[in-house]
C-alpha cells in the first residue's frame, strides 16, 4: 500500500451566476406546494450544493473531454489517477480517490441575506414557473413548480486532495484545476440547458494549505 504524503486543503466559493436546482425527496405533494423541490438540510432547512453532485459533474466533463466514458477508465489515466477506479477484473478498489469534496453550504452573509429577503417565495429560495410547449399547436399545457436557489448567492468550498507517494502534485493540481474551468462554462444541477445552474468557482490557490504528518501528530 502506498504511503501518504501530505494533504493539500483547498477552500473557496461558489457563486450562482442563475438560479439552481438540485432535488430533494419528497413524500408526498400537497396543494400549493411545489412540484420539484430543492435539496434542504435537514436541521436548519438551508439548501446546499451536495459533494457528491459536485464531484460527479467534474468527473464527467472530465471524461467528456478525455474520451473516457467508460465506468472502468483507462488505468493510470488522470480521471483515474485523481477520482479512482475500481480493479476491472476483480471488482475490487483498484485504485484510491484522491479528491475529498465537501458538502457546500451556504456563506454567512447569503443565508442572512435570502432569510431577511421580501422577494423569495419560500424560505432560501424562488418558484420558477415552466409549462410542456405544443409547438405543433402554438401553445402550453402541464405547467409545473420548479424551486430554484436564486442567482447571486455563494456558497463555500472545501476540497481535499490526497498526495501519495509518487504522486506528480501539479498534474493532480492541473487536472482538479481542468475540471473546475470546465464546470463553470457548464452547470451543476438540473434543468442545464434552459439555463440553470451557471455558477463560477473562486479559489485563491496560493491560499491552499499543505498538511503533512507532521501536522496530525501535533498535540
């Protein structure tokens, strides 16, 4: 097993350039409630961006770039390198994935900004009305209710990346760097292509910090 080497803590902001919509569950819908809510924290009822939506969205730009679509990617590519993959033949983990991302929940100021707001309509967030278009006959049917996280918002980042012995640092740096300038000029959530979900990734990387072993053994 190969040894690790240090971590490197990177820590930054999302900003909403448009509304977001990332679903939650819901059991059951009742009148006036909306069709599609958003995903919510459960103690506090604040929406946030999940780690796992993050992290497959750039993976899969990543692949869309690279050519690598298949779940078993190529061995000792960077996707690979960088996310992890499984062991093709025998199922089993055959490679670690180097990139922790967090859970990314609201910044101070945006939660205390839509909580004191006139304008959204719900707690946190706004109601965007959309209908099914007949083009044939020039008109719309089945309008639904779709919960957005409106635009102009941030939320916090946290990524940690895991260096290992024999680990090239700046390729893992070039690739996690690829697939956040990629994710920008795309969209997290759903509902994309009618212009959800554009955001833009602030990170200050000569901020980033570099935790060895040294560092967790300190008392």
């Amino acid at each position: 097993m190969r040894k690790l080497s240090h971590k490197l803590i990177i820590d930054g902001q999302i900003k909403l350039l448009t509304g977001m919509h990332i679903g939650g569950s819901k059991d059951s819908v009742g009148i006036g409630d909306v069709d599609s809510p958003v995903i919510r924290q459960t103690l506090n009822q604040e929406p946030y961006i999940p780690g796992s939506s993050l992290k497959g969205k750039i993976r899969c730009l990543l692949q869309l770039m690279d050519g690598e679509m298949d779940e078993r990617a190529r061995e000792g590519s960077r996707i690979c390198t960088l996310f992890g993959a499984m062991d093709g033949k025998n199922k089993e983990p055959g490679n670690p994935s180097r990139l922790i991302v967090r859970d990314s929940y609201l910044t101070e100021a945006s939660s205390k900004r839509l909580l004191e707001s006139a304008h959204t309509d719900m707690p946190f967030s706004e109601i965007k009305t959309e209908n099914r278009i007949l083009r044939v006959e020039g008109k719309a049917e089945h309008p639904r209710q779709i919960e957005r996280v409106p635009a102009g918002v941030s939320f916090g980042l946290s990524l940690v990346l895991n260096v290992f012995e024999g680990d090239q640092e700046t390729d893992l740096l070039g690739t996690l760097k690829a697939g956040l300038k990629a994710l920008q000029d795309d969209y997290i959530g759903g509902n994309g292509s009618r212009g959800y979900g554009q955001l833009e990734v602030h990170i200050d990387w000569s901020k980033v910090e570099t935790r060895n072993a040294a560092y967790y053994m300190q008392s």
